[in-house]
C-alpha cells in the first residue's frame, strides 16, 4: 500500500483452498494511528469478494493478546435492531435476537426500540445468557425515534451521561403524548441534549425511510429528497459530536442506486455513512409473524396489508458473509467504530438516595429510622 507514492504497509497474503490467508503484515511505525493493519485486512477481505472466494483465514489466535485483538474486529454486529418491545413491530425476543448474535459470531448488539428502554434489561440479561466462553455479545444501549418533522433517528449511549440524555429525551417524549405514544421534536430533542451534559455523549445515525427512497429511485420524487436528508444531517451535527447515515440494504433490487445515492449524500453533508440492517427479527423464519404484526397495527387483514409490509425477510440478523457481499468494506468498518466508542454498561449503575431528601447531620439509612420511628407513633 502506498500513501503519495510512499511505500507505507505491505500485506503478504496467500491464496488458500477456499480463501486468502493473511500470512503477514508490517507497516511504518510512524502511521500506527491509521490502523494499517485494520486496512489491510479490509482490503483482504474486499479482494476475496471480488475473487469469490468465501473466507479470509486471519492465522492463529491467543487469548488476550494485545496484538491479536485486530482480529476479534472482524465479527459482525448491529447497530439498529428492535426487539418484541417495539410493539407491535419487532418480531422476536432479546432473549432469540443474542442467541442469534452469539451464534452468528457477533461482537455487539444495539437494542434500539422505538422511544424505549423498556426491554434493555431483558436484553441485558440475554447478552448475559448467551455468553461464549464468558464472552457475552456486547449490548450496545440506544433507541428509535421519529421527530414531528420525519427526521428518523437511532440514539446509541456512549457513557452514563449518554444514558442519563437518552432516559431525559424519552420521558419528555412520552409525556407530551397520551399512554403508549410519544412526541418530540427538534427542539426538545436539543434541550435535552443540552441540560443533560454536552454533545459528545450520544451518538446519532439518520435512519433514511425506505419507502421514500425506492420512490426516489423510480423517479416518484425529485432532488427534494437528497436536500431534505443533508438539511437533518447539517442539524443533527449542530447538535452532536459524532453523526452517521445509516444504510440499508435489503436486496430490492435497488439496493446498487441506493447506496450511490446515500453515499453521494453522506459526503454532501459530510458525514461518514455506516452499515445499519434495520432488523426487526432474529431469523428469516419470523417474517409470518412480523407480517402479521404489522397488519394488526394498520387494522386489516395480512392479504389487504399490501404495500405496508416489508417487501421481503430481510431486516434479519445476517451472516457475515451476507454483510460483506452487500456492504462497501467502509461501511463494515464504521459499525466496528462506533461500537468501540459505545462503552456503557448497565452494570454500571448504582442506585443513589437523592441527596435533597436528607436533612444535614444525618445519614441516608439515619434518616429512613427516623421518619420510619415517627411514622409507628402516627399510625399506632
């Protein structure tokens, strides 16, 4: 590999009996921070794609080593995927979406429910479950939401203060609408953002609708549509540090104009677009049931659903190789980013007294004897 002419990295690699393998790789040390190595396995990978070769054998492995965890990069993961708490949308469990992960070979998983944190201890406890080796999938914490403008949006939790932004935004959300609905808009979502410790804690993928993009494709809507995403796209970055354009592909038959079209926007608005599946189940063999769901939430029957339902089982967790055939490898390596900036972890949380409830002079478990004494003379 050359950067300007200048002999920078060089990948030996083998062709193999069913794969490449990569026999060894060395680069300038003065460019470490590029991740050369991660390219190179990249361009590994894009190669054996283009020779139709199934498999990148990366050599041997060692536990723990500083060196060998490169490697454990290339698994595949999720970063937009709604469990059965989505209702009446997603399809399957937590519990079947990390047995799915696990045994796919998964590193991460984002639980992201529509204005929802209600199922992430399910998902929690699932990631938990499904642990190979003591190595649980990550549980990657986020949520859906669509704004009253249409902007469509995953929220990811970086860190607690994330997670205290995302817990803040959805209350808001589900106060301003009647039981089991939620409304929101850019200005509340940007308050919240800004009460709630700065603009470095979540993350913020665009998730463009399909629909209007097929339309787009067959000519059913003008530039209208490219302008509309960057203008959310240009907002969504005044209002955080780190925004993506989701894409995804569902095998249409649109999905080659889909991605030009998403990527020519991305760099319009200068974002970097990454790789989101949209999944609303675990396996392929869920798509009577969620077909099924979606009919119950328009009211009529599966046969008059029509153009309402998904087109095909897609919006499933896939094989590795599935998401190396339909995704640009850049976009492959952005999901394996923005996974390693999501570092929060439920298990991190510590219940707290909230400290204005407690007089000066006493302690938390003090004062809870001392009202608990006045409160026996009161009722006895």
């Amino acid at each position: 590999f050359r950067l300007a002419g200048e002999l920078i990295c060089v990948a030996v690699t083998d062709l193999a009996a069913g794969g490449l393998s990569s026999v060894y790789t060395f680069y300038d040390a003065d460019l470490s921070h590029r991740g050369l190595g991660t390219f190179a396995i990249l361009s590994q990978i894009n190669l054996a794609r283009k020779l139709k070769l199934p498999h990148v054998y990366l050599g041997y492995w060692i536990d723990q080593h500083a060196k060998m965890h490169y490697k454990a990069k290339f698994q595949p993961l999720e970063l937009h995927c709604l469990s059965n708490f989505s209702f009446q949308r997603g399809a399957s469990s937590a519990l079947e979406l990390f047995e799915r992960a696990a045994k796919l070979g998964y590193s991460a998983l984002a639980i992201t429910d529509e204005a929802s944190l209600s199922g992430i201890v399910r998902a929690l406890e699932a990631a938990e479950k499904t642990a190979v080796n003591g190595q649980p999938v990550k549980l990657i914490v986020g949520a859906e939401f669509t704004l009253t403008c249409g902007l469509k949006l995953a929220l990811l939790v970086r860190n607690l203060s994330g997670y205290t932004q995302l817990c803040q935004f959805i209350t808001h959300a589900r106060r301003a609408a009647g039981k089991g609905q939620y409304q929101a808009d850019r200005a509340m979502l940007a308050g919240c953002l800004s009460e709630a410790g700065g603009a470095e804690h979540l993350i913020a993928i665009l998730l463009p609708d399909a629909q209007t993009l097929w339309r787009a494709q067959i000519g059913q809507s003008t530039d209208a549509l490219p302008n509309q995403i960057v203008e959310q796209l240009s907002w969504l970055k005044q209002q955080l540090i780190e925004v993506r354009l989701g894409v995804a592909l569902h095998q249409t038959g649109q999905d080659a104009p889909t991605l030009a079209l998403l990527q020519n926007i991305a760099q319009r608005a200068d974002v970097r677009a990454v790789a989101c599946n949209d999944v609303h189940m675990h396996a392929r063999s869920r798509r009577p049931l969620q077909d099924v769901l979606r009919a119950i939430s328009l009211g009529v029957p599966v046969a008059s659903a029509g153009l309402a339902l998904f087109p095909n089982a897609e919006r499933h967790l896939r094989t590795r190789a599935e998401l190396a055939a339909l995704y640009p490898i850049s976009l492959l390596q952005e999901s394996i980013d923005i996974a390693d900036m999501c570092n929060f972890s439920l298990r991190s949380l510590k219940y707290r007294y909230p400290s204005e409830l407690v007089p000066a002079g006493f302690s938390a478990s003090g004062w809870l004897a001392t009202l608990t004494a006045k409160g026996q003379v009161k009722r006895w």
